[in-house]
C-alpha cells in the first residue's frame, strides 16, 4: 500500500507561481498513476491534472491548461505540480492521488485508490 503526502501550498499573491509535490512511501510510485484534484470552499472537488506511470502522458482540467504543468520523478518517488499565474480562483485545498496502473492515466476521482492528506493553497489579491 502506497501513502501519499502533500506538500508546497501555502498563502501567496495573484500572479505568483507555485510548485506542489506528492511524495510517496510504503511503495515506489513508478507503477502508479497520479492525479490531482482540488476542492475550493463551498464547491465540489475538481480534477486538476493527471500523469501515467511512464510520465509520458499527461491531462488537465479545462481551468488550469496552459498554466498548470503536472510531471513526475519516480527515482524520488515525487509527482510535481507547477502552478503559474496563479489566481484567486486557485485557492483550494489540493489532493494528490493514486492508483496502480501502467501506461493510462485517470480524470475521475472514483478511479484512485490512495489520497493524501491535502495541501492548502490561498491565493489573495
């Protein structure tokens, strides 16, 4: 079984840019999926980005393509999430998320098996 820790959010400015990091233990993350999620006050979870297990595919949610970059390390059994120009509409509590699987990586929620703690990012103007 795989755990999932969250790390790197934190209060920051509109415009600013932040990196988000899911580490794992208990097993290497090279044969798992990750994904990202976010749920924001008031309002459901939302996938944000996803990643196969090669690193080589990868998939974002319509709100954050073009300024959200998902990629992974697995000799350091780390997913990143680069976030740029960030906006208030950013602000939310992230997840990182799990699942063992070659090759395909997952946009639903009910598909992960393993969830982080979550990370909170505010945003503020």
């Amino acid at each position: 079984q795989v755990q999932l820790v969250e790390s790197g959010g934190g209060l920051v400015q509109v415009g600013a840019s932040l990196r988000l990091s899911c580490t794992a233990s208990g097993r290497t993350l090279s044969r798992y999926a990750v994904g990202w999620f976010r749920r924001a006050p008031g309002r459901e979870r939302e996938f944000v980005a996803a990643i196969d297990s090669s690193g080589y595919a990868t998939g974002y949610g319509d709100s954050v393509k073009g300024r959200f970059t998902i990629s992974r390390d697995n000799a350091k059994n780390t997913v990143h999430l680069q976030i740029t120009r960030l906006e208030a509409e950013d602000t939310a509590v992230y997840y990182c998320a799990g699942k063992d699987a070659i090759k395909y990586y997952f946009i639903a929620s009910r598909e992960y098996d393993y969830w982080g703690q979550g990370t909170q990012v505010i945003v503020s103007s």
